[in-house]
C-alpha cells in the first residue's frame, strides 16, 4: 500500500509493507525491516549494476537477519546481524565506508535497544571497532551504562574483546572523494590522505558512488521476534565533514533509534541528525503509537515535523503486529522488509510499493 501526503514543506511518501498478505489479520510470527540511507536516490543517477548492487545487499542483509529470527532467535541477534553486514559493506555510510570527518578520519556512532526493558547501549566517535553496533551492544550488556564515547568507548571495546581494526580499515576512495569535494566547497583546508589508506587502485574493485550522490547512508534494523520482543539498532558515520567532535542522532536514543514494548513500536532513521534530534523523531513515533495513532500516521507526521525544521531523510517502524512502515520526505531511501508472513521485499526509490 502506498500513499503520498502533501505537507507544507516536503511530500512524505508513506510506505507500508505489511507484515502478512493485505487480508491477514493476525501479527507475524516475526518480522524485520531494515535501511540503508534516505536521499535525493533518482533512477537516473544509478546505473543498472549500482542500482542492482544496492539491492543485492540489502537482500543479504534482509536474509541475514530473517534466518536469526525463523529459527527462534532474538530480535536484538537479528537487528545486529543484518546491521554487521552492511557495516561492512562499503556502500554503506557505516563501519568500512564511513564518510569522513574534517579532519580526514572515519568517527564511528552506533545504538542498539531492546524493547522489552528498554536497555540501550550507545557509541560516538569510535575510530577502531569494527563492528559498532556489536560494542553499542556490549555497552547495554556488559556495562553499567548506556553511552560511551571516543576513546574510552574504544578501550572498553578492547577489554570486551571485540574485533579492533586499524582505522585504514574504514577508508574508501569513494568517500575520500566525497569529503575533498565538501571540504573545496566550504573553503576548508583539504586533510593529508590518512596514513595506511589504499590506494585508489586498489580501491578500483568496490561499486563506483552513484552519480550526483546527495543521500545519507547510515543503516538501521528494527526486529520483531517470535516471542514478542521489539528491538532497533542504528550505524553511521554521521555526516561528511563533520566537525568539532559532531555526534548525530543515531547514538542519540529517543532521537534515531528507540523501540518499547510498551508502546509495541521500533524505529530507524536516517537523515540530517541534527533535525532528527531536535524533534525527537524514534521516541515520539512510538509515544503517538501508544497514545492511539498508527504507525503509519505517526511515523509520517514525525517525518513532516522534521521537514518543517528544515531537515530531510526517512524512518523505518515497526510494530508490535510485525507490521513495517516507511515514511521519507527524500526521493529515495534503500529499504526492505520481510516477516513470516511475507516474502523479502526490497526497494530503493520513492515511488517503489
Ligand atoms: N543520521 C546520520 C547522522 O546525522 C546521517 C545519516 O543518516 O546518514 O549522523
């Protein structure tokens, strides 16, 4: 089902893809949504092979997640395994293929929650982890706490054993080339090439970035498992030429992540985090989801408030029916779906049911 409301500043294109066929009446068994960035996504900026290969990922992600929920696993598992996997894929604004910051490095954010006792683990500006959302993971379950940052979130990663990579590791030409471009444009001395970096020959295997790439790319999950347990999971390398130690919504809970069994309500977003903060995007789809409104009309009027502000990108919600829905007030935004009671289902731009 597709619809498209005008608001007064942005169309937000609504998608639901629900979790059973359009008769089915009772809540999936289990269901996962999963993105991979909102933006200005035009057919005519990706090639068949780009635009095949986006989907192909996200397929591989879907699927990784879909086999830890068919076989009775966590949707906490779940979100985590489809978001490991497009962290590292470099097409992905997310582990190996961050954007970079200023100053030429790859700062890592990273959020996980688990909906039925509303525990969360946060990162920010990790630069050695491969995996963030595995350590934002180790924060709500290891630690005392809920967020860490730099370099201490970094050593704890260490002592919990998680894979350390060097931060050469996270380099790509693409977004190289990405970060010289934004750094000319605003007047701001360009960075040394990081030490370690491979070569753009080296590189010259990985998808060439669509044409005229204006899109975020942070990845996100939200998971339903067969026993009723709502969880979301969120990873970035936040905006281009970020500046100053910025820390966007991602790790910000409530603001880009959040799921609550209470309110039968997970989320992801994706997008200009400074406006996903402001309005408290994750947190309040679910408090208007509580309060009576669907998922739909909630995550949608989230969606325009952030436009009114002047922001833009898209969420993914799900439900406590395993019902997904999309809202973006971008051209695109790479996307999927699947539940027990409904096939995989992927999809890049716009106006895709
Ligand atoms: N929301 C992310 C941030 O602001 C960026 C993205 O969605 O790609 O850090």
């Amino acid at each position: 089902m597709k619809t498209i409301t005008s608001v007064a500043t942005a169309a937000i294109i609504s998608l639901a893809l629900l979790a059973g066929t359009a008769e089915a009446q009772e809540r999936a068994e289990w269901s996962l949504a999963i993105h991979g960035g909102a933006g200005v996504i035009e057919r005519a900026d990706l090639s068949p092979e780009q635009d095949a290969a986006y989907r192909a990922a996200l397929s591989t992600a879907l699927e990784a997640g879909a086999a830890v929920l068919r076989s009775g696993g966590s949707a906490l598992d779940a979100v985590q395994a489809a978001i490991q996997l497009m962290e590292d894929d470099p097409l992905f604004n997310a582990g190996r293929g961050a954007v970079f910051t200023a100053a030429g490095a790859n700062e890592l954010d990273a959020a996980v929650m688990d909906g039925t006792d509303l525990n969360l683990g946060a990162v920010a500006g990790v630069t050695r982890t491969r995996h963030p959302v595995a350590l934002a993971r180790a924060v709500m379950e290891q630690s005392p706490h809920v967020m860490l940052i730099g370099q201490g979130a970094d050593a704890f990663a260490v002592e919990q054993n998680l894979e350390q990579v060097d931060p050469s590791w996270f380099f790509t030409e693409r977004r190289w080339r990405g970060l010289v471009s934004a750094l000319e444009a605003q007047g701001l001395p360009v960075p040394e090439r990081p030490a370690g970096a491979p070569s753009a020959e080296a590189q010259a295997n990985l998808p060439a970035p669509p044409l005229n790439e204006r899109k975020f790319g942070t990845v996100g999950a939200v998971a339903l498992d067969s026993e009723g347990r709502l969880a979301a999971a969120t990873s970035t390398g936040g905006m281009t030429a970020k500046r100053w130690g910025r820390v966007g919504d991602v790790p910000v809970i409530g603001a880009g992540t959040y799921a609550s069994n209470i309110d039968g309500c997970a989320v992801s977003a994706t997008g200009s985090g400074e406006y996903f903060i402001r309005a408290t995007v994750a947190r309040d789809i679910c408090a208007r989801t509580a309060g009576g409104a669907g998922l739909q009309s909630a995550a949608d009027a989230e969606i325009a408030q952030v436009g009114e502000l002047g922001g833009d990108g898209g969420v993914i919600a799900l439900d406590i029916e395993g019902n997904a829905v999309f809202s973006l007030n971008t051209s695109g935004m790479y996307r999927g779906a699947v539940s027990s009671a409904a096939e995989a289902r992927v999809a890049i731009y716009g106006d895709e049911d």
